[in-house]
C-alpha cells in the first residue's frame, strides 16, 4: 500500500511539474483580458477553456477574456523576437536579459494598456511560459509547465502556477498614463507641507547610559536635610527625583520634506528626595514638584517610502525649552502647626530654560498612521542677568543653575501633507 502510495504522489507530481523561474509580482487585473501567444501558431491551450480555468483557480479574477494573439503570431519582428525568447529562456537567466530591444516590439508591448499577453512555446517535455504587460519590455514572469494533451489540465496548471494571485481594479485609461509618467518613488515630488500631531509616553533619568556611575552620582543619590539643605545646588536632581516617566503631545510640520519645527509640551511628577533619617520630616505627609516643559524643536529630516504603505523619516533635531514646577506638599492630619523649616523650605525658581538635542525616527504607515522614536539629550538652567556688585553683600544661591538628562520617548502620530 506504501509503495502504492509513493508511486501516486510521484506521477501526480510528474504530471503537474511545473517551475516559476522568476516572477516581478506582475499587477493581475480583476476582469482582465488575457492574450495567448503561442509561437508556432497552434495554441496548445484552448482560450475560452483558459478563462474557465482563471475563474476556478482565482475567485477574485472576476469575468476574464481570453482569445488567441493572431496578430503577434503573424508579425514577422513578433515572431524572431518569439523564437529568440525560446531560445534564451532558462533558469536562472535575470529577466532583463530577455528584453525585447527591437523598437518595433518595444513598441507592440508597450501598446497593450492593461492587456497581459501569455507566451507559450514548446520545449522537449514542457512549455515555456512568459508573461508580458505594458509596464516592461521584459517579461514580468517566466518558467515552465508539465506538456499535457489534455488541454483542460495544461490550462488549470498554467491558470494555478502564474496566475493564483491577488487582483486590483482595472485602470482607466488617465490612471494607466499617470502610472507610465510617474517617476520611482525615491525622486517622487515631496509634499509642500507635512503636519503632524501627536501623543507619546517617554523616560528621562540623570545618569547616561553607559558611562561610570561617579559620573552623576552626585546627584542621583543626594538627599535633603531640613527641607532645603543638600551636598550641591548646582543641578536640580539633587533636589528631585532624576528618573520618571513623562507624557506628551506635540505638534509639528516640515516643508519641502527637509527642515520644520515642532512644538511639545511634556509633564512629568518627580517627588522631592528627603532624608528618610531626617526626624524633622514626621510632621511632612507628601512633596512632590509637577514638572511642565514647553518647548519648540527644529528638525531635519529625510523621508524613504520603503513600501507603498509604509515611509520611514530618520531625523535631527535641536531646540530649546522653558521648565515650570508647581508644587505639591501637604502636612499629616494630626499636625496643628508646621516647622520652622516647613515655612523656610527651598524655593525653585520661577522658570528654568535649556536645550533639546537628539535623534530619532518616523514610521509612517498608510501616509497617515505614525509611530515616533526618539532619543537625546535636554538641559535646564537659570542664568545670572547681573553681573555681580563688588559692594553688594553675599550673592544667594542659586537652584538648578546646571541641570542635564538624557530621554528616549515613543509617540503615536497622525499625518497630513498638503
């Protein structure tokens, strides 16, 4: 019974062989029309039978149309153009090999509009296949099938193997000249103008990935004594947590597809680092700073559409921003009169500015769906507008005068271009 059973799958596959030499991903039209070329004149497919068979193998072709090509079979540059494709068709031959260069076949292919020709030559115990469209003077698909007498079986195997694939609307005949004349999506015109508006969670920390921890240890692991005393009041991360998560939105547009400008606003909670050991700090029940940045970003961009639904926009960008804290601090219940120190606490100043710098990337899907990376650097700092007086006594200190971290951030965008 095994053997029985070997034997049968072998003649079955003897019987169906058939090999796809190349294929292009040709456009198979819905409702299309199918022009059989064979190259001695004797089709060995019937025609009407072949669009039996697309319609059995492709539910989606709708109602095709086939019929013989006559007038290619009695064409003399047809016919030398046929003979030399038989002659030079074989595996592993690029396809750009097989090009018709003669002007007069060049032209014949070139005049088919959404017509598919279906070339057909015998080859010892097979048959060539090539298929042809307007788009190429190459054919955009080739191999072979198993020879058949039976011309309902040679028409299903040839339907199944080039032709079992998804079909698009036929185009009319202004979309078939738009399609000719446009260039290749890298030299595309850009748009004029691309508006984006987004939403993204991010996460920003003091130490820099990769680098000692002595470099910002310092900050990360300082404490506040008597709610305004620390080791340093240079940066404002020895005051408040340095590592939170953020959220976002934004807003942004580019001309040209090369430089634009965007506009954030990010807000964080970061809770002040009090020294546990502290007893002063019995009577606090919470304190926390809510931490608001505005700012704007000029970016530089350059936008590669991969695919037909997704463009991927690696980009620069370098900026500034303003930094506000509000703060949020609340005694226990039970405590009737706050410390000295309480009413004395350290006051941030009333605004912060610094830089943006870093890089990133777009992921544009379907020219309106987008999905953000980006990684950088940002910086907060209060500058001295006085030069300070010989006369004048002790100068305050300041808070945050130098404030550095380092961000990563993932956002959800919708796209417009005009």
């Amino acid at each position: 019974m095994k053997k029985l059973l070997t034997v049968l799958i072998f003649l079955a596959a003897w019987a169906s062989a058939s090999e796809v030499y190349f294929d292009s991903r040709f456009t198979l039209w819905k409702d299309a029309t199918i022009l059989i070329w064979a190259l001695n004149g004797d089709s060995p497919i019937n025609a009407s039978e072949f669009c039996l068979s697309l319609r059995r193998n492709n539910t989606g072709i709708g109602d095709p149309k086939c019929r013989e090509l006559g007038e290619w079979e009695r064409d003399t540059i047809a016919t030398r153009y046929g003979s030399w494709l038989s002659n030079n068709l074989e595996k592993g031959l690029q396809s750009s090999y097989l090009r018709a260069r003669h002007p007069g076949m060049a032209a014949k292919i070139q005049a088919l509009e959404d017509n598919i020709v279906l070339f057909i030559a015998p080859q010892g115990k097979n048959f060539q296949i090539a298929i042809f469209d307007e788009t190429s003077q190459e054919p955009q698909a080739a191999g072979i099938v198993r020879a058949n007498n039976d011309k309902i079986a040679l028409s299903d195997d040839i339907a199944s193997t080039f032709f079992d694939k998804r079909t698009k609307r036929r185009l009319t005949k202004e979309e078939r000249l738009k399609q000719r004349t446009e260039p290749d999506d890298l030299y595309k015109e850009v748009p004029n103008l691309k508006i984006w508006a987004g939403m993204g969670i991010g996460y920003s920390q003091a130490h820099f990935p990769f680098t000692p921890d002595n470099w910002t240890k310092n900050h990360t692991r300082s404490r506040v004594r008597n709610y305004r005393i620390t080791k340093d009041s240079v940066s404002l991360w020895n005051f408040i947590d340095d590592a939170d998560p953020y959220l976002s939105i934004y807003a942004g547009l580019t001309w040209h597809g090369f430089i634009g400008v965007e506009f954030m606003y990010r807000y964080s909670n970061r809770d002040m680092k009090t020294d546990n050991s502290d007893t002063i700090y019995r009577e606090l029940d919470h304190w926390e700073f809510g931490q608001h940045d505005i700012g704007l970003n000029v970016l530089f961009s350059m936008t590669y559409p991969v695919t037909p639904w997704l463009d991927i926009t690696p980009l620069a960008f370098i900026g500034f921003q303003y930094t506000f804290y509000n703060e949020d601090i609340g005694l226990k219940s039970d405590v009737k009169k706050p410390s000295r120190a309480y009413q004395y606490r350290i006051k941030f100043e009333d605004v912060y500015k610094g830089a943006l710098l870093g890089i990133g990337g777009q992921f544009v899907f379907k020219k309106h769906y987008g999905v953000d990376l980006r990684a950088g650097l940002s910086s907060r700092g209060r500058d001295l507008y006085e030069a300070p007086s010989p006369d004048a006594g002790a100068a305050p200190t300041t808070i945050g005068r130098t404030t550095i971290d380092c961000f990563v951030s993932l956002g959800f965008e919708y796209h417009w271009t005009i």
